[in-house]
C-alpha cells in the first residue's frame, strides 16, 4: 500500500507503525501501534483485551485496564536490546481487540474468555498475551492453554497467592483462579511457583494450603537475602522443561511502581528487578501469559499502565527470543 506508515520485516511480517512518519502520539491506539488481527492473513502472537473486572474483592476497576495499557503502549520501540530481539519484526504479532465478557455472571464470562482465545489461538505454535482485567481471567486462560498443550508449569508474579477456596461463597474470583486450576488439573504440580508473595494473610494454613496445590512460593521478603539472580534459579529449577504459563499481578511490583491496582501490599517488587527475573527466562517455551489487575482509576501518570505496557513487551519479546 502506498504511503502505508506501517514497518514491513523483509520476511513479510506487519510490525508498528512508523515513529518518524507518524508521530507515537497520533491515530487509533493498538498495542504497540501494531496491527489489528484482520489486516494480516496469519498472526505468530496475539494481544488480547479482556475487560473484566467482575471478580474483584476490593477496588473496582480493571475492566479499564486493556484500554490504559494499549495507550501506555505508544512509547514502545522495535529493538529489545535486552534480550537482542526485534519482536514485531521476527514474529506476526498482531492486537486482536477485546473478548467481550458477561459483567453480570462470572461462570459465563470464564467460558466466554477460554471460547475468545480459543477463537483467537488455534494451533500450538500461536502464542497469547492477555492484558486484563481481573485475575480471575488467569483460571479461562489456563483452560485454554490446556487445550493446545495441556498442563503446564505456571509462573506467577503476584503480592497474594490467589489460591483461596471461596469469597462470599463464590469459586470464581480474582483470588481464587489457582486454586480451581489445580483443581481442575490445568497445571503440573510440583512445577508451579508464585514470586514476590508478601501480605498479610487470613491464617498461617494458607500456606500450607498452596503447597499441597503444587506451589511453591518465593517471598518477596527473601529479595534482599538471595538476590535477583536467587529469584531465576529458584524459579528455573521449579519450572524444569515444560511449557510454561506466566501470570503477572501487577500488584507483584511495590505501590511505588505500580499504584493503580485493585489490592495494593507494600514491600514489593521494583519494575527492575521484575524484568531481570523475565529475562532470564527467554530459554523457557511460554506458550502464554497476562498482565492483570491494571485500574487506571488509581494511577497516577500512566505510571501503572506504562509498567504493564512494558511487562507485555518483555512477554512478547521473550515468546520470540
Ligand atoms: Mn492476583
């Protein structure tokens, strides 16, 4: 197409926008400025919305996560110097849009989330990143990623564990996705980790509790003593050689770094520390991943947003690396 602003890859792939022909600040916001799924023919990795917040137990808000990280995302360039990778030029990544789900039913609306990647992700070899909503997206993405691969080792980036059993009754919440995905044996026990719990708890035996659903947990608390590179041995030993899963609360970052979120702890994660602990997973096969619990109504300077625009890059590049 003539004076079409976008970047082509020699080997044909649709990447960003062009920066020096339109300025990162103009036109309709996609992830990344990259295309929408429609106008390429095939896609290596979509980028999915899923605008739910219906299983929060505290702050509202979420639901406007997508839109707060597709905004945030203007600011991110082509070279990963990192991990060496240009991303949107060596894979078809494409911002597939929004699932619609139900904010009335939740049991509906995890089925509509698992059908909206199922619908989007079809073999194997396509990989997913969801920006959400809610945590409770996580459990419907499990079952997804179960379908193509089936169990997987999961990795998550969380200030909570979120494997309690009920809230109010209900099985389906933000606090509750891995607990059901244990149960519904989405995940490899014994290969499953959380990083950067901390918090207070409802009792000592939430602990224990995780433990026996297959996890194990690196304390945001330990940081400081084992260090960073602590942090990628421990998660890489427990992860072995299967596929992985990554789940990122964005809560896993302290207040300072991401204060719009639904359950804020103190004590937590810097973004810096985040990403080494991402970057040293590029050898691992992620066949997907999310970025959650983003409430832009308690950010303050896209600060939250521009983090988990950021932290969906890392994901992508990593999924190409
Ligand atoms: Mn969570």
């Amino acid at each position: 197409m003539q004076n079409d602003p976008r970047m082509r890859s020699e080997s044909g792939v649709l990447g960003q926008i062009d920066a020096q022909q339109v300025p990162r600040y103009a036109g309709l916001g996609t992830f990344a400025r990259l295309p929408q799924r429609h106008e390429v023919a095939s896609h290596d990795i979509a980028v999915i919305g899923v605008p739910f917040d219906s299983g929060v137990t505290y702050r509202p808000g979420a639901r406007f996560g997508p839109a707060a990280i597709r905004q945030a995302s203007r600011l991110l360039k082509p070279y990963h110097p990192a991990l060496e990778v240009s991303p949107f030029a060596t894979a078809q990544v494409v911002d597939a849009g929004d699932i619609a789900a139900n904010p009335f039913d939740i049991t509906t609306a995890v089925e509509q989330i698992k059908d909206g990647i199922l619908g989007l992700v079809t073999s194997p070899e396509q990989r997913f990143v969801l920006l959400g909503g809610d945590h409770t997206i996580a459990l419907p993405a499990l079952q997804a990623v179960n379908e193509l691969h089936g169990p997987v080792a999961l990795v998550h980036f969380d200030a909570h564990l979120d494997t309690w059993d009920t809230y109010f009754g209900a099985p389906c919440t933000h606090g509750t996705p891995f607990r059901r995905a244990s149960e519904q044996g989405l995940i490899v026990k014994g290969h499953s980790a959380h990083v950067g719990i901390r918090g207070s708890l409802y009792d000592a035996a939430d602990l224990l509790d995780d433990a026996e659903l297959g996890f194990t947990a690196v304390h945001c608390r330990e940081i400081d003593r084992i260090g960073v590179d602590g942090v990628i041995e421990r998660v890489l030993e427990r992860v072995g050689e299967h596929p992985v899963y990554v789940s990122i609360d964005v809560d896993v970052l302290d207040p300072a770094f991401a204060p719009g979120t639904g359950t804020p702890e103190i004590g937590g994660m810097t973004s810096r520390e985040l990403v080494a602990v991402l970057r040293a997973m590029r050898a691992l096969n992620i066949v997907g991943a999310d970025v959650v619990e983003v409430a832009p109504a308690y950010d303050h300077a896209e600060v939250t947003a521009v983090a988990a625009a950021n932290l969906a890059y890392e994901l992508i590049s990593l999924m190409v690396g």
